[in-house]
C-alpha cells in the first residue's frame, strides 16, 4: 500500500501559482491543499466569494500542467470577519452557513473534495454559552450545509484542535460526537499530528500514542495532516512516524497525507523537500 502525499501552499508566500505546482511536482508530491486567502484578491479579510471565474480557470491550469491534483481546501475561515460556529447570535451563524456554501461551491470548481475545517477562533465557546447549546449550534450549521455537500461530491473534514488553541473538538472522541449529532457521510473527521500531541490525552493527564487514535477513529478518518509538534514538518522535530504510518497503513487509510506546517524558518524548499524525503524512508520501512 503506497500513500498519497500533498502540500499545503500557504508556507510559498510571494510565489505565484504556477511555481508552487511546479515546486511540489518535481519533489514528488502528487496533490496540493489550498488556503482560500492565498487566493482572494484581498488577503485580509479574504472572502472567496471574490474570486473570478478567470483565477478558478488559472489555478486548475496550473495544477494541470504540473500533473499535481487539487485535494481541496483549508484554513478555511483563516483572515475572514464577521463568522463563527458556536455563537448564539442566529444571524452570525447563518452568515457563516452561507460563507460554507461558497467555499463549497470554490471546493468543487476547483476540482477538490475535501475541506479541512479547523478555524478555531471561529468556534470557540464563548462566555455564557453552554456546552451543550455550542453542539446544537454547530450541528445544525453543519446540518445545513449538509445537501450542498453532497450534492457537489465534497466533504468537511472536522478537524479535532489543542486545547490550547481551542476550548471546542479539542479531540477526536469530541469532534465524533457532532460528526455522529449531524449524520451525513460528507462530514467525517479529520486527524492532525501537532493536534494529537496536544490534545489527545488519557484521564490521568498522559499523551494517548497517535497510532492508538488512528486505529480507534479509522471508521471516520477521511483526511490526515503530517507536521511535527514543533510546528514544522515531519521528520524534522523528535516525533517518529514510523508506528504513526504503520498504523495507518494498517488500517488500510487511502486518503491524502498533507504536509502542514506553521513555522517556515527553515524555508519553503526545506521544509518542502526533508518533509517528503522522510515520510517516502518511513513508508518503505513499513512496506518491506
């Protein structure tokens, strides 16, 4: 069983399109994960439902010409104002539906089907709300995006974040729990490993190795990022992959592996070029 292996463009500030697929076409990736604001004409606050028909034809011709697919989309609420999941201001919610249905609709002409649904700001639980009315709220927006989903053949990807980046699906048996309160197929979870680290805990305060995670929630994992805890990529911090993919190739994971990183120190071409080298080592050490 051989992997997928994609990108995530945002760490390629200031170059343009057609370099970025070429980039990650000669390294040997084969799919490229797009931030919606690298591609607004305003970068903040970035709204999608601006760009042309003309840049969703010039992008698919980049990734065209560089034989690298477009898996879809992240960050997706990254530099937006004015939406939010989990607030009880009905107004503010059905904004944030309707801003879904954009990206959906971006998603799909773009050729993607998945969209990685983090942005933890934007679902934080505010003061005064309770927990349980923070589920119903986020079930029903998500419910509500629900046929346009499926209609377009894209997915949300819940992604489960730290608790110190967010106080709601702050693991995977949370983000489960509305994947299971909004019952569509088209909405599944997401699994990242700089949020496993940080949030995947067991009762007495321990870390739950990501291996265990990933055999728990194979049923529902349709997307994976690969980073490392020191917020580069993998193979350039401590974390060994190695039981990591084992346990995905184990359960028989067939979707992307994307490289997501946050600190770009080392420079795109690095960070681009050590990521890929070092997942391809482990990945023919479990394959022998």
């Amino acid at each position: 069983m051989h992997f997928k292996y994609a990108m995530c463009n945002e760490l390629y500030e200031n170059w343009d399109l057609a370099r970025q697929f070429d980039y990650v076409a000669r390294c040997g990736y084969t799919g490229m994960e797009l931030a919606p604001f690298t591609l607004t004409p305003s970068v903040e606050p970035a709204d999608v439902r601006e760009i042309t028909p003309a840049k969703i034809a010039e992008i698919r011709r980049c990734a065209k010409n560089s034989g690298v697919g477009i898996l879809g989309l992240h960050w997706l609420l990254s530099k937006t104002s004015g939406f939010h999941l989990t607030l009880p201001d009905a107004d503010v919610r059905k904004k944030t539906v309707a801003y879904g249905k954009a990206l959906i609709d971006l998603c799909s002409e773009l050729g993607g089907n998945i969209m990685v649904w983090g942005s933890p700001k934007q679902r934080n639980i505010e003061p005064g709300v309770s927990r349980d009315d923070a589920f119903r709220y986020a079930a029903d927006a998500l419910s509500e995006l629900a046929p346009k989903l499926v209609e377009n053949n894209v997915s949300i990807a819940l992604e489960p974040l730290a608790p110190a980046e967010t106080n709601f699906l702050t693991n995977a048996a949370e983000t489960v729990q509305l994947i299971e309160m909004v019952e569509c197929p088209n909405i599944q979870l997401h699994l990242d490993c700089k949020a496993m680290w940080g949030g995947e805990l067991a009762p007495d305060g321990s870390r739950v190795p990501m291996a265990d995670v990933i055999r728990r929630f194979a049923p529902y994992t349709i997307h994976f990022h690969a980073n490392d805890p020191n917020l580069q990529g993998p193979g350039m911090g401590e974390l060994d992959f190695t039981p990591i993919f084992a346990a995905l190739q184990e359960t028989h994971y067939k979707g992307w592996i994307s490289v997501e990183v946050f600190d770009y120190t080392p420079g795109p071409e690095a960070l681009t070029e050590k990521s890929i080298a070092y997942m391809k080592k482990i990945e023919a050490a479990c394959n022998p």
